[in-house]
C-alpha cells in the first residue's frame, strides 16, 4: 500500500467520524466544569473528568483513571505502552473552562453546542479546551490497534484557574510523564486552514498597587485644590506605564523593542479578531505580531476607587488598581516584577505613599523546533493543509510548559490544537470551526506515524 493511498484512508476514516465527534463534543459542553466552586458546584468538573476517563478508555488506552493534584482539583491520566522500539508521545488538554461572563451576550446557551449558518459549533470550551480534547479522541480512533507509538494521556482539571495543580503533581511524579515528544494541546492555528504551531508563550507577572494621601476623605469644596487626590495620583502613576503619543508599553528596565521572527498578524484581521471599535487605533509600534509576543505589555485589570453612581464631593484619600504585564521570551519574571514596582513607586507624584504587592508570575516559554518531532509535524502538516507549518507565538501563559522542560529537557514540546482567532476563546459566543477539529485530528494521527518512522 502506498503512502498516499494509505493517508487518504486515513482522511477518510477521519471524515467518518465526524458526526461522532460532533456529538463528544456536545455531550463534553453540556457539563458546566468551571473549576470554580464560587460559580460551579465542584461535582460538574469531576463528571467531565469521569466521561473524559470513559471515552479515551473506550479509544484503546489502558489504565485511565482520576488522579487528585494538590490544588485538590483531578487530573485524568492514561496510556498505552509503545511498539518494541518505538517512541513515546504524551497528549495533553484540559477539561475545565472559563465562565460563561454575561451569558446575555451569548446567542446561543453557553452550556449547549450549537451550530449556526456559519458551519461554527457553539459553546463554552467548545475550542478552549473540549475541542481539543475531541481531536486526540478522534486522532486515536482513527488509528484504532494501528497506533505506531507509545501514549501517554492527562487532561488537566483546573487549568483555567491557574492553581498549579497539575504543574505540582508533575514535579511529584515525573515519572508518569516522560515521552520523547510532549503535545500540549491548548493552543491552534495562525486562521483556518494554516496548520501552526506555538513556539512562544509570553509570561506573565500580576501586581496590586495601592496608593494613600490623606488619612480620610474630605469635602471636595473645602479642600479641593491643595489637597492630594490619590486616584488622581494612581492615574497619573498609571499613565506613565506607555508610550504618551504611540501608547506602547514603556517600562524602566524592560526592553520594549523586540522582533517577532515568525508568521505575521494582518493589522485589518486582528482589528476584526479583537472586536477594535471604528476610528480607534491600535498601541503601540512594529507589527502586530512584535507587539503581541515579543515585547512586554501592561494591562490595567481593574481599578478600586469610588463608584460613579453613589459618589461624593470629596476628594479620594486612597485607590488601588491591579496590573497585568506580559513578559517576552528572554525576560526573567522576577526582574519584571522589580522593574514594574520601581516604576510605579517612582512615578508617585507629591509624595504619595505607594504599596506594590506582587500577586504571582509565571515565566515565558520557547520551543525548540529543530528535533525530529517537529520534521515529522512539518511533514504531517504539508500532507493535510498543502502548506508549510506555520511558527505562531501566544500572548498567553501556560505554566506548565515550563515544569515539562525543565523536568524532561530533552523532550520535545509542541504546542497545537483547534484554537484560532475566531474562536473568541475566553469570550461570549466561543466557537469552534468543525473542519479544524478534522483537519487537526489528521495532523495529530500523521504526526504519530512519522515521528514513529523517524525515531525507529
């Protein structure tokens, strides 16, 4: 049997299963697993650990079971043994997902798949991550008693939280997570159609700055003018953290004027990705793709001052706000920290007493992309999208890319999956495009044979 012929049977087994994976994912959406026992009752997030046991059981893995990690969330573990001589691959995704947020901006139920005219599947996690979750059940199946590898399985239970549940259980067993290629299945592609890869995360270090001048409030009318406005002062302090004419990132101690090496982000499609209003410009300088994952960024997550409905006439004797800033590659988390506290400290005007309290960090993360893992990717994407594989970083965290390096360093780590901008991942009215789910099931089904073929 010829190659070709062989991957076409192996398309069209993929074809096949579709329906199959459309009614996963539907059953996977329905359970409300927001890792959250403030939102969700906790029970929601063990049901989809339990059905995510069930059916990668029932896709020929040995052994599938619920771990507890020590954030008291579970993790899902798994796997089948290689061929004699042949290598090992471990699948990652996670269950849990975000919460709905205004679940009146939603045109369909969150917690129903549904699909629109547009072709899309609709529903919380329907991408991020039950989408991926889905493509390695339908990767497996495809390949049935054919697998050419050795797997091991986790699907993670409180990612979306940010716990570090799994992160600790790893560093506590490494031994149920040595594979020879790692693929981290919570990312996806440049846009439909372009099969990617996220070779760079940025990392992340969160702060709470809180900023006092007087001992109490008091009456804007008497005292106004004089008297040291502290949110006026926090804002002030605030401003200075960009550019005042290009609003780019500028932070004393941090290089601001990274390259970005790989596949671009077309201004016009991330103005529409991002839902930018008409008439108002993007920040900052350099491409898009620059300003997104190879240069810091600042966010102002939220302001503590008084409300406008139930203000006074008085001038605010305190505020806070919480800041986010995203750190390239090549940036130690730490020194980020230290260098975004001075700033604020040092930009106080009239003496205000200011109080920067980190809140955690997590450092940034780049692949290596010159192993056999990632021949046989390129390979595996060059048969199923007809293109080279496209190099994409990511402006988000993932922790735990970090705790598998440093644990297994000659590992390789791929991160992949269904994601794309339109997904709005995170958003009111995440979706999820069918053909990426079959498209990147094919990828991932290719990827095991070839890297099979290269490492025996």
């Amino acid at each position: 049997m010829s190659e070709p012929t062989d991957n076409g049977q192996l398309a069209a087994k993929i074809a096949a299963l579709m329906p199959r994976a459309k009614a996963d994912l539907t059953e996977l959406v329905a359970i409300p697993s927001v890792a959250d026992p403030r939102q969700y009752p906790p029970e929601e997030c063990v049901r989809a650990a339990r059905w995510v046991a069930d059916a990668f059981t029932d896709a020929g893995l040995r052994d599938v079971h619920l771990a507890e990690t020590p954030d008291g969330s579970h993790a899902v573990l798994g796997h089948r043994p290689p061929p004699p001589g042949a290598p090992t691959v471990l699948l990652y995704c996670h269950y849990d997902v975000q919460p709905p947020l205004d679940e009146s901006a939603w045109h369909s139920p969150p917690f129903t798949l549904t699909e629109r005219p547009d072709g899309r599947w609709y529903g919380r996690g329907a991408a991020d991550c039950k989408g991926n979750i889905v493509m390695h059940l339908t990767a497996l199946r495809a390949l049935g008693d054919d697998l050419p590898v050795g797997v091991k399985f986790v699907a993670e239970g409180s990612e979306e939280q940010g716990t570090g549940g799994l992160e600790a259980y790893v560093t506590e067993h490494p031994e149920q997570f040595l594979a020879d290629a790692l693929l981290v299945c919570d990312t996806g592609n440049a846009e439909v159609g372009t099969g990617t890869a996220t070779v760079s995360l940025r990392g992340l270090t969160t702060v709470v700055v809180t900023v006092e001048t007087l001992r109490g409030e008091i009456h804007s009318g008497m005292f106004g003018g004089p008297a040291p406005d502290a949110l006026a002062a926090l804002v002030q302090m605030l401003s200075t953290l960009r550019d005042p004419v290009t609003g780019s990132t500028r932070i004393t101690g941090l290089d601001g004027d990274g390259r970005w090496p790989g596949v671009g982000y077309d201004e016009e499609q991330f103005r529409a990705d991002a839902g930018v209003l008409d008439g108002v410009t993007l920040t900052g300088t350099g491409t898009v793709a620059d300003r997104l994952w190879a240069r810091p960024a600042v966010t102002v997550l939220g302001i503590d001052c008084p409300p406008v409905v139930g203000s006074a006439a008085a001038v605010p004797a305190t505020a806070r706000a919480r800041v986010s800033l995203r750190i390239p590659p090549g940036t130690d988390p730490d020194l980020a920290t230290s260098a975004l506290t001075r700033h604020l400290t040092e930009a106080a005007p009239w003496g205000a007493r200011v109080t920067v309290e980190p809140e955690g960090s997590g450092a940034p993360f780049r692949a290596a992309t010159d192993g056999p893992a990632y021949a046989a990717l390129a390979t595996a994407v060059e048969q199923v999208y007809g293109k080279p594989l496209a190099f994409l970083g990511q402006g988000g965290s993932i922790p735990l890319c970090n705790v598998l390096s440093a644990a297994f360093p000659r590992a390789e780590i791929i991160l992949m999956g269904v994601e794309e901008p339109r997904c709005l991942i995170h958003a009111p009215d995440e979706s999820v495009d069918p053909s990426e789910i079959e498209h990147m099931a094919q990828v991932e089904a290719l990827f095991l044979r070839e890297f099979a073929r290269a490492r025996t």
